[in-house]
C-alpha cells in the first residue's frame, strides 16, 4: 500500500519506490494497481468513494533505489474522476517556490503508528515542521541530496512510517490553500529523535511533471 496525491482528474503523483518490482510483485506493471480516492476508511466505501485502475505509469527515469534520490513517479487513471469538495488536486508549487525551515506542513497516511506497530484503518494526519536541510543532512549521515526535502519534530514522536509512502507533504499559504511541498520518501526508523522523515522534493520536478503531465 502507497499513498499517493491528486494532480488532475487523471493523474496522481507518488514515490518511485513504490512503483518498484520485487521478488513477489511486479509493481512496476500498472494493471497491478487500484486507486481508491476520496477514501478515508480502508476497506469502507461510501457515496464519494471513487475507485480506478491505473492506465499508466510512468517512474523518473534517475530514481536511485540506493540513495533514493529523484523518488517521484506518477501514475495516469484509466478513467477521469470527477472533482468534487471529497476529491479535489493540491495545488504544485513553481520550481522557485521557497518552503522555510520553520514553517508548519502537514502529513497524512494509513500508515504504521509506530516503528514496528500496524497499519490504520483510518486516514491520519499530522503537523510537522521543515527542517533546515544542512541540519537535517548532518543528523542522516550526510543522506540528503538537494533533491529532498526534511521535515518532522526533533524532538521525536511524529512522523511518517511504513505504509505512508507517496503521500503528501503539504503547506498551506496564506489564504489557506494547500501545496504539495513533497513526497513521502524514506526515513530513519519513524519518530526517532533527530531522525525526520525525508520527502522528494517537488519544486525539483515541477518541470517534468509537467512535461509528462501537462498540470
């Protein structure tokens, strides 16, 4: 299970490393995949409830599963979705758009609630804070590339975990409109002190996503 973040009313955005085949699943093969949006309890659907197959998918070309740097992919619906006030795109940043340390970002995911624990049922979602990158790359052993972007509580006890893969870093403006700040990446453990969790940095690929998308 990935997360992942709605584009338009036919594409998402997600991690690459999600996309990845393993000795048991043939991830990369779209046909393997179902994207249930507008969901927020696993296995309950309701009247908004919308679920596709995936037509395409198309993971960058530079991903790295070693350092997962350029840990981005999208994926193209099979059918358009109708965009309601339950389904609705978050709005890309330019590629100059500056998110400051500091500043308040939200994660959201079904995944673990704790290091080792299990998956959620419900949607969750959590504030954290960007973290300076050259703070953030001398407390990961000097793991962050300029393509990633860090952000969690240093002190511990939030984070994203296992599961939550592909989901959304988001930063809402002044106005209270959200962007997608990055993609849930990688981390060390979840919720270790001085260890935040690491996320593709989007405003990196604004220019291919939109070359490979037109959004």
């Amino acid at each position: 299970m990935c997360g992942a973040s709605v584009l338009s009313d036919r594409w998402l955005l997600t991690a690459a490393h999600c996309v990845q085949d393993t000795t048991v699943y043939k991830l990369s093969q779209a046909h393997k995949w179902e994207a249930f949006l507008g969901l927020q309890v696993q296995n309950q659907t309701n009247e908004w409830t919308v679920k596709r197959g995936v037509k395409q998918i198309i993971a960058h070309r530079y991903y790295n599963r070693y350092t997962e740097d350029s840990d981005i992919a999208l994926m193209e619906l099979d059918t358009r979705v109708n965009l309601t006030q339950h389904i609705r795109p978050i709005c890309l940043p330019s590629s100059t758009y500056y998110f400051p340390s500091g500043q308040e970002a939200w994660i959201t995911g079904w995944g673990n609630t704790l290091q080792g624990g299990a998956a959620t049922a419900i949607l969750q979602k959590a504030e954290v804070k960007i973290i300076n990158s050259w703070l953030c790359n001398v407390v990961l052993n000097y793991r962050v590339t300029g393509n990633m972007l860090c952000a969690g509580v240093l002190s511990g006890g939030v984070d994203t975990c296992k599961g939550d893969s592909g989901g959304p870093l988001s930063v809402a403006n002044s106005r209270g409109r959200f962007f997608l700040a990055g993609v849930t990446s990688w981390g060390k453990g979840c919720a270790r002190i001085y260890a935040p969790g690491v996320y593709t940095r989007v405003t990196k690929y604004r220019s291919w996503i939109k070359q490979k998308t037109g959004v």
